[in-house]
C-alpha cells in the first residue's frame, strides 16, 4: 500500500506554528538520540522548492531546526574543501553519490548505516554508510518544439545528433565542475567510448560550439530551453517534466539511444559535523516512504528509492529506458581529476 503524500502546506503550515512557539516533542524512532541537538545544517543538492518543503516538513516532523544551503554537487564538495576539519554543515541531502564518493576520498564524510537503509536496494546505496540513496534520476534532452521547428531539426534522440551544426549555439549545459547533472553526461560518454576519458572530452570537444552556455545549476538549462532562448538543454527528466508541468507546455523530453547513465541522489554525514546526532535523525527520516513522498508534491519527479514510496504518473519509468549502469564508486574517484581536465581541455567552469 502506498503512503499518503504529505502537502506542501501541511509541512509548511507546522513549520510556521514552531516558529511561533508550539514546537511538539519529536517522534519515537530511530536517531532520537539527537538530544540536546536541536538543529542542524545541511547542504540541499535538488532545485529550491524541494529544499524549502524538506526543511519545513523534517522540522514539523521532529521539533529539529533544519537549516540548509543550496549547493550543486561540485559546490558542495569545494565548500567542504573549503571549510577543511571544521565544516559548516551536518549532513547532504541530494547529488549524485559519485559527488558524495568524491568528498569521502577527500575525508569529508563519516559513514553512518540508518536502520531505514534496510528499506533501500542494494544499488542504491554503500553497504559501509558512506551514503545511501534517496532518488534516481535519467539523463534526457529537453527540447523547446518553437525553437526546433525555427531553425529546421527535428528533437534529438541521439548523443550524435547534438553534433549537427544546425544546433550550433542552441544547446546548453550545466559545467561538470559544478553539477552532477552534467558530470553524469560526461560520463556517459566515458561508458560509451570503452571507458576512454580521452574520447569523452573529444566528443564535448566537437560539441562545444553547439552549446550557448555552460550553467552552475543542472536544471538551469531546461528553464533556458522553456523560454526560448536554446533549443534544447541537457538535463535529468523530471527536470524537464516539472518546467512542462509549470507551463512551458513546448518543451519535449527526448533520450539518448544510445544510452545514459543515471544519477543515484544520496545523502550523508559529514565528517566533524557540529550536530552529528541531529544530522542522522534527519538521514534517517530522509529514508523514509514519507519523506521521499514530498518530491512530487513540489513538483519533482525523479523515482524514490523507498520501495514504499508513491510513483506518480509524471516519473519516468526506468524500466523503458536505456540506462548504462556504470561503477559509481569509479565515478566517484574519477570526478574531480576529471571535472579539471574538463575545465582546461573543453570549457573553463563558470565564475561567480
């Protein structure tokens, strides 16, 4: 049976009555040892809506302060750099776990095994703790049909097609030095070339006089495509599902053939985290069918990873896709070596 999706309003109409003093006492279960905790920081990876209901509703739920800033996968790991053995935030919720298995090679993390990770398939988490996923997203092109039909070609269905000059400047994408959006295409074409990273770049190479605009954000490129000004952005699917569902009804979701790996979203504990009990109360709620059953209510739609959680009719199925199942943990060690040569071989990351 599934769980009944909590609203929007209903997270955010609690939230303000703690705010107003009538806190409740946080719930029986897992992670209530958080005691004197009660708050905690944490990095959020998905668009802002999904960050603002995540927070509202895991503090409705708990009585626990949750505090968040928006960070890309890339971000995220060089503000950890950054911050060094005194970080500034608790836990990640979002990004892809390759992102998460770059800043643990860097000592960033702590492992932490929730007893809700039991709920979770094996592939989609770390058996240690290191991070345990929470949503699936595919690689798509998102396509506005106005600009399309304007300058003469048809949506793409292949990695080969954004090659086609008629695109050239009417294509964008997120850097991969600061979105696991597009370091999931990047290494897409890594699977695709035998594991040569090499010919990977290659490919960005020749398509690099297609694209108008590497974005910070992973999703950025879709709203370009919503109004015009691209023809297509390079983007997880239910990405482009919410722009459509929020009125860009000419935008047209379309998949590689050739095929795509997909981004297992994960959340983690950081290491030397100031409120580590607090921090695992909240990846142990993040786990739940109840949690992941905000995603849509905010207009997200990738695929849960709670067997118990509501699929809704804007997610995609997985099953009809062609999806490459690359090594995340390769991935993951791979990224930021890799991201750099991006930087210095195809297109320099774009500045603040």
């Amino acid at each position: 049976m599934k769980r009944p999706v909590l609203t929007v309003a209903t997270a955010l109409g609690v939230s303000a009555a703690l705010l107003t003093g009538c806190t409740p006492a946080p719930s029986d279960g897992a992670g209530d040892d958080a005691g004197a905790e009660k708050e905690l920081t944490f990095i959020c990876s998905p668009q802002e809506d999904w960050c603002q209901a995540l927070s509202a509703a895991f503090t409705a739920e708990t009585g626990i302060a949750a505090n968040y800033v928006r960070l890309s996968g890339g971000e995220a790991v060089a503000r950890l750099a950054a911050a060094g053995d005194t970080p500034e935030f608790d836990a990640w919720f979002g990004g892809g776990a390759d992102g998460h298995i770059a800043a643990d090679e860097q000592g960033f993390l702590d492992k932490y095994v929730s007893e809700n990770a039991s709920q979770i398939p094996g592939e989609y988490k770390e058996a240690d703790g290191t991070w345990t996923g929470i949503y699936v997203g595919a690689l798509s092109f998102c396509s506005n049909t106005d600009v399309l039909d304007r300058i003469g070609i048809a949506a793409p269905e292949s990695w080969s097609d954004l090659l086609d000059p008629k695109f050239k400047k009417n294509l964008a994408m997120a850097h991969p030095g600061t979105s696991g959006t597009a370091y999931q295409a990047l290494w897409t074409q890594v699977e695709l070339n035998d594991g040569s990273e090499d010919k990977a770049l290659d490919y960005f190479g020749r398509l690099h006089s297609n694209v108008l605009q590497y974005s910070k954000s992973g999703s950025a490129p879709g709203q370009m495509a919503g109004r015009g000004e691209i023809a297509t952005g390079i983007i997880f699917a239910q990405d482009c599902q919410k722009f459509i569902n929020e009125g860009f009804t000419n935008l047209k979701t379309t998949f590689p053939a050739e095929g795509m790996t997909y981004e297992v979203g994960a959340v983690s504990l950081i290491k030397n985290a100031k409120h580590p009990n607090a921090a695992k109360r909240f990846i142990d709620w993040a786990l739940t069918a109840q949690a992941q059953d905000i995603a849509p209510t905010v207009g997200t739609y990738s695929v849960p990873t709670n067997p118990d959680a509501t699929i809704t009719d804007d997610m995609i199925d997985l099953s009809k896709l062609n999806l490459i199942h690359a090594d995340i943990k390769e991935q993951g060690d791979a990224r930021v070596e890799f991201t750099s040569r991006f930087d210095t071989e195809v297109a320099p990351a774009p500045k603040e």
